[in-house]
C-alpha cells in the first residue's frame, strides 16, 4: 500500500492508500490476510510527522484490520535502533534498556507498545542505519571530505538494504514453517565500527584525498548493536560488515 503506486513493479499487486487518513482505503482487501509488514517512512523531520507516521498510522491500520475482522498470522513493525539512548560505545541487545533522547525514539517506542499490546502476535524489527542503492549519504559525504576524529570513538550500526529486506523475508519465511518469534529483533550487521573507521576506509577505496579542516559530527549516540537472536534463528547478513556492503555498492554506482 502507498499513496501513489505507479512506479511499484508489475509483481506487486498495488494498493492506493493513505496512513494519515483514518478512513479506511477503498480497495482493502475483504478477505483474511496472512501478514502484515508495517515499513513507513516519516515525511518530515519534526515531531508531529513522525507521530502522524509512526503512531496514528499504525493505529489506523489496526483500525482497518478490526473493521473487517482481519486477524494476520502476524504484524511486523519496522522500528529504528535509535530507540536507544546508549552513547558510550556499549553493547547492545534487544533486552537493553531504551531510553531515548530525543522524540524521534520516543514516538517509535510508543508505536512499539501500541502494536504488541494489539492483541495481534506481532513482532519489532529494529533497524539500523540502511544503506544502498538510494541510499548513499555517506559516500556522498566522504566524497566532499568528510571528517571525523578517531578520540573519542563512535560506534555506529548499518545494514545494507538488501539485508533489511531479507531479515523481514527470513522472519516471515521462519513464521509460516510455524517456529516461535520473538516480540523483538534487532536488524544490524555483524560489526558495529567506530565512524572513523569506516570513513577512513571510504576515502582510501574512493581515491578521496580532500579533506575539510573541522571534524564534521551530526550525531552523538555510540553503542554496538548485536544481532545475535537474529543469527540464532538461523538469519545471516549477506553483507556482514561495511566493507563487503560498501564495496558492492561502488561497484553497482560506479
């Protein structure tokens, strides 16, 4: 479902709809449903756009799904790893305390809370900062010198698109062969890696000489996510670190 579906692929079966509108979209589908995958993406910056996404959204569909007595096998939620407020470099899991700073984690901690106490088995994937195809801030920014400084370090969390998608694939496949999910899983690659590191690494196989004079930091959080229930229900990251994910995206983009 997507407001405007005219650029889905033909294998997609499209529904037009809008999350922010409570009424229910006129082509929902009457007959029972198998899953439900709930993966917005915020259209602002602010705190009203993300409540309006994250929160009121969600409380829309269940809505749709009360209206017509619809009850999946189960609900993904597509949450953020920033939901945590840990920003020491510690480790991380799904047990850890979430104690955001800033409303952006609050308002996705909510929207958590609001699907598991749904009634509907339902599960939370924490993402980390995705990237790929699209998605290329980084390699933008390495490219007009980009500057971090290595004391102290920041530890930062990534999964590369592909891998995001086949975790929702890999839980869903797991869930339909009738195996126990958990409530919670974090969606993170195999090593968690001090920024400049991977900046540095960037700039050598970018051929990046530039470099501005001022370390640049647009963020403060610094924990190491591990996605160890992930591995243990059997899931593996195609691309287990940012090298192997960022080579192959500068191999595709040239």
């Amino acid at each position: 479902m997507r407001r405007f579906v005219a650029n889905l692929p033909g294998t997609i079966r499209p529904l037009p709809g809008d999350l922010f509108d409570s009424r229910c979209p006129p082509g929902w589908p009457t007959a029972a449903l198998d899953y439900l995958v709930y993966c917005a993406a915020a259209t602002g910056h602010d705190e009203s756009a993300y409540r309006a996404t994250y929160v009121d959204g969600l409380n829309h569909v269940l809505s749709w799904l009360a209206l017509h007595g619809q009850r999946p096998r189960r609900l993904l939620f597509v949450s953020s790893t920033g939901v945590y407020g840990q920003c020491d470099g510690e480790w991380v899991d799904e047990d850890s305390p979430t104690l955001p700073s800033g409303f952006s984690g609050r308002l996705l901690l909510e929207a958590e809370r609001l699907l598991l106490d749904s009634g509907h088995p339902a599960s939370v994937i924490r993402l980390a900062g995705i990237y790929g195809p699209g998605r290329q801030w980084l390699l933008s920014q390495v490219r007009q010198g980009y500057r971090v400084a290595e004391e102290p370090a920041l530890y930062g969390n990534r999964i590369h698109a592909d891998d995001a998608a086949g975790l929702l694939a890999f839980l869903l496949a797991a869930d339909a062969r009738g195996e126990t999910l958990a409530d919670c899983y974090l969606g993170v690659d195999d090593e968690p890696a001090p920024l400049h590191e991977v900046v540095g690494w960037l700039r050598q196989r970018l051929g990046v000489t530039l470099q501005v004079e001022e370390n640049i930091v647009r963020r403060s959080a610094s924990k190491r996510c591990s996605n160890a229930r992930a591995r243990a229900l059997g899931w593996s990251p195609l691309y287990p670190s940012y090298r192997e994910g960022y080579e192959a995206l500068i191999a595709a983009t040239g």
